[in-house]
C-alpha cells in the first residue's frame, strides 16, 4: 500500500513536529510530482460493482482492483471489480459504521458511532485505536502522513468539529475560523477528505456547501455550487480528492458530481448525460455516467473515481482523467 501510494503522491520529506500547533505537520515539499492529466471530455463507467447493501453509504479503495464498502448494517464488505466478495467484516459492537477508510498499511479502519469509537481491523481482529466521551465519531480519512482525519459532533449535537489523530493521540482540533465563528453546521452528514495539498475538505451537507481549511485550520474558502446554478439546491455528500489536487465532490440533489480545482474554482461536472433532438422537443439518456443517488467517494492510485450509490447499492468506477 505505501509504494502504491508513494506512486501517487512522491516520496515525502521526513515529518516536523510543530510542538507550538501541537500536531504533526508535513513538509509541504514533494520530491515527486504526478504528470498533469486533463479531464475527459467524456468520463466513462468502466465498471459496476453490486454490494448487496441497501442502502450503501461509503466506499474505500484497497488498492486497483479491490473496495470496502459499507451500509445501514453491521457486515463491512471487501469486492473486487467483478463483485465477488473476498471477505467481510461485522462490527464489534453490532452496531452499523458511519464512515471507513484505509491505512498507508492497507488495513481497514471505521468509526463506530453507537459506542463512540474508531477501530482498526488488522487480519481480521477489530482493534478500537480511538474512544471519545462527550462526542460521536462520523467520518474519517486517512492523511498523506498517515494520521486520521475524523469529523465528530457532540452528544447533544450542537457542536462540530473536525479532529486530527496521530495513532490514538489527539493533536489538533479544527472547529472555528478567525472571528471564533463555527467553521461547520451542526449536523452529522460530514464526509471529509485531504488534498495534496494537505488542505482538509468537508463536505457539509446541511449547510450547502464543501469547507475547505489549510493544514493550519485556517479557512480557505467555501464552494456552494456552480455559480451559474444558483436556483439549483447543492448538497454535497461524499468528497474525495486526486493527484491532481482536484476536489471531487458528489451533489446528492442534484445526481452529478462536481470537480474543483484546489481553490475551488469549478471545472466540470459528472452526471447522466442528456441530449436534445435536433428540433428541442425531446430528451433522452445517454448512460455513459448514470449516476443515482451517489454518497460515498473515493479515488484509486490511477485517479479511477469510485461512486457509491446509496439506492441501488452499487459502486460504479469511473474514468475522467
């Protein structure tokens, strides 16, 4: 997993620790950048994966050929692209997991809401790395340095925030910007992701809009939709990033996923193509990228894109880059 990773990333300066900041920072120095790839003009499914959950919520790649999936139950699914399942995980504590996501190890770690805690699976024993009091965990995402990133509310949901883990220990809280405003909705439909570029990306489903702060926790800037489609009600959901430093981030309104550059300028949508007749008065579907209901994200190490589909339960792979 970390060759496969250090394939997509570069190899990465040895980490400085920031005692003041109290949390690990990476040098933002990368002795190997990926070559520049355009976006298609047509991205293309080049896989469907059946999971057999109902609903399916999220999914994380293990490598180019293989995905942990998970839904509204207690059994966490590894598929490969041809849906056979290779093995299954059921929670500790019976509970459903809200979120997972994989180490630099290729071991699979999920948040466990019902008992407050984030475990790690390793040769199928589930460990639990993280236990909170006073807040539920949510979603997670494992960092370029191999810490965790894991977005929480508290018990009486009123409050949220996204916390930084190097193994079980704490060492940095991202909860508000400058003017000691929130940075975040206190609702508990967060997806997160990091970008190369280590700034960390939240998708905030109730307040419209992805969140998007420096490794610092300083907001950089909020993407509320394309401009252009402002009637349109943009509510994102999963969030994942590539080499590309692109944002990718699915608007389950809407049933299209929106591509960012690394400042959150928009660059192009994916969705259910439509084309007109030549005299206006007729649609139809092109299915190259139909796309339903789409929740969870993640990209593998060759930039495919992986859409889980809550409704139907699929996980669709696609190629845009």
């Amino acid at each position: 997993m970390k060759d496969q990773l250090n394939e997509m990333f570069g190899s990465l300066s040895p980490l400085s620790i920031n005692t003041k900041q109290a949390y690990r920072m990476e040098s933002p120095e990368v002795v190997l950048s990926p070559p520049v790839r355009p976006l298609l003009d047509e991205p293309r499914i080049t896989a469907t994966i059946d999971t057999g959950h109902s609903p399916l919520f999220s999914v994380s790649c293990l490598g180019e050929e293989q995905v942990w999936t998970c839904g509204k139950n207690k059994i966490i699914k590894l598929l490969n692209l041809q849906d056979k399942l290779l093995t299954s995980i059921q929670t500790e504590s019976g509970n459903d997991p809200r979120d997972i996501t994989v180490s630099w190890d290729g071991d699979l770690l999920y948040t466990d809401p019902g008992n407050k805690t984030v475990n790690l699976v390793k040769n199928k024993q589930v460990q639990t790395v993280i236990r909170l009091q006073g807040w539920k965990p949510l979603y997670v995402c494992t960092t370029i340095s191999d810490d965790l990133l894991v977005t929480m509310i508290s018990d009486g949901y009123k409050q949220y925030k996204v916390v930084r883990y190097f193994g079980s220990t704490e060492t940095h809280i991202i909860q508000f910007d400058d003017q000691g405003q929130p940075l975040y909705s206190s609702d508990d439909m967060k997806y997160i992701s990091e970008n190369r570029n280590l700034d960390i990306c939240v998708a905030d489903w109730a307040a419209k809009a992805v969140v998007v702060v420096n490794q610092s926790g300083k907001l950089r800037f909020r993407y509320t939709g394309h401009p252009s489609n402002i009637e349109e009600l943009f509510y994102p959901c999963g969030i994942t990033t590539d080499s590309q430093s692109h944002i990718l981030t699915a608007d389950c309104n809407n049933d299209r996923i929106h591509i960012l550059d690394q400042n959150g300028q928009f660059l192009r949508y994916i969705d259910t193509y439509y084309k007109s007749s030549l005299w206006g008065l007729l649609r139809y579907i092109d299915n190259k990228c139909n796309i339903r209901h789409q929740w969870g994200l993640c990209v593998d190490i060759r930039d495919n894109l992986f859409v889980a589909e809550c409704d139907t339960g699929q996980v669709k792979q696609i190629q845009y880059l």
